[in-house]
C-alpha cells in the first residue's frame, strides 16, 4: 500500500484542528496502524472487483477509512460510524478528498442503532471489544444477509474501556455468532489482535 501525500497533509489537518491532539494521535500509534493495514490486506481477496459500499462501525477518526480508499480495494463510498460526536469532523478533515468528491460520510450514532438505507457490500466493525454482547447483537441483527462481516477483538484485558474482549480466536469467533470463512491473528506488544470475516448466519 502506498499513501499519498495530499492524504497525508490532510491528516496533519485533522490532528492540528482538534481539540484534543493527543487523543487524535492516538489514531496512528503502531499497533492502530498495523492492525488497520491487516485488515486490508487481508479482506482484499475477499471482495468484489466492482466499486464497493464500506460501513465502518467503531470508526473512530477515519484512519481506516482514509487507508481503505488508498488501497487496491475498489470503492464507491465509505460511511464511517462512531458513538462519539467529536470524531465526526475529524474523520471528514481525515477524509478530506473523498469528503469533496460525496465518497466519504461521517456519522455520529450508537451502532446498535444505525440502519441501512443502501446495501452495503462490506461492513467493517473494528471495536468489538468496546461493545456489550447484547449491542453487538443487536448491531449484528441490522446488519443486510448477504454482506462481508469484519470483525476485529483482541484480548487486551487491562484496559477499562474493553469490556468485551476474547481469551482467543476460537473465543471471539462464539462471541461473533457469524459464518466465518476467514480467521486470522496479529501479535502485536502488549496482546493479539483476532479478526474474522465472514457473513451473517
């Protein structure tokens, strides 16, 4: 993957105008890095040829969003969804570029309550372990039959906000309750990133 520079000065962008730039910064720590060029990679061979429809649930400041529309998946938009309201002009300066062009949309709900007026080809949930198991069912239950599913845990414990982490991939994989063709895990320092992607039972 390569990342453009104009991208790049728009992130500066979104770090510089925010109000809490350490926050922000915590977008690009390695492990956030890392595990989001994971992804793509691995749901790369897993889509379709043609423009795609992205939801991101948990999309905290648009660093996925914006590394999606910088990779080889071909897209048609990005709505990129997080219950906290102040990452919503973030993610768009993040997204500057696709923002301009109607490709990128931010939106500010919980994702248990966030209903598809399109079909989305891929929806992407990368905050699993910051969800109860009954808004994570809910959210699932929303979610259109024959859509790509990723889901993203780890079982990085210590942290207060995780309230719904995995001892190990088979573990996530019951919590998910989906049809996983794909499982995957990434050692990162301080713990395991788990992934699958798969459909809707």
């Amino acid at each position: 993957m390569q990342v453009d520079i104009d991208h790049i000065l728009f992130w500066m962008d979104a770090i510089r105008n925010s109000d809490d730039r350490y926050r922000t910064l915590e977008s690009f720590w390695k492990g956030q890095i890392k595990s989001k060029i994971w992804l793509i990679e691995n749901l790369t061979a897993h889509v379709s040829s043609i423009d795609n429809n992205i939801v991101i649930h948990g999309g905290w400041n648009g660093v996925l969003a914006s590394l999606l529309f910088q990779s080889n998946i071909p897209i048609n938009k990005i709505v990129s969804i997080d219950i906290d309201p102040k990452c919503e002009e973030i993610a768009r300066t993040m997204n500057k570029i696709e923002h301009i062009s109607g490709k990128f949309t931010s939106i500010s709900c919980s994702m248990d309550e966030y209903r598809y007026n399109f079909f989305p080809d891929i929806v992407i949930n990368t905050s699993c372990e910051h969800i109860t198991q009954e808004i994570y069912d809910r959210w699932l239950q929303n979610i259109p039959k024959k859509s790509i599913i990723v889901l993203q845990s780890n079982d990085y414990f210590e942290l207060d906000e995780h309230i719904r982490c995995a001892t190990d991939i088979e573990d996530f994989k019951n919590q998910s309750n989906i049809t996983v063709f794909s499982k995957a895990e990434l050692e990162l320092s301080k713990y395991t990133r788990f992934m699958l992607i798969g459909t809707k039972k």
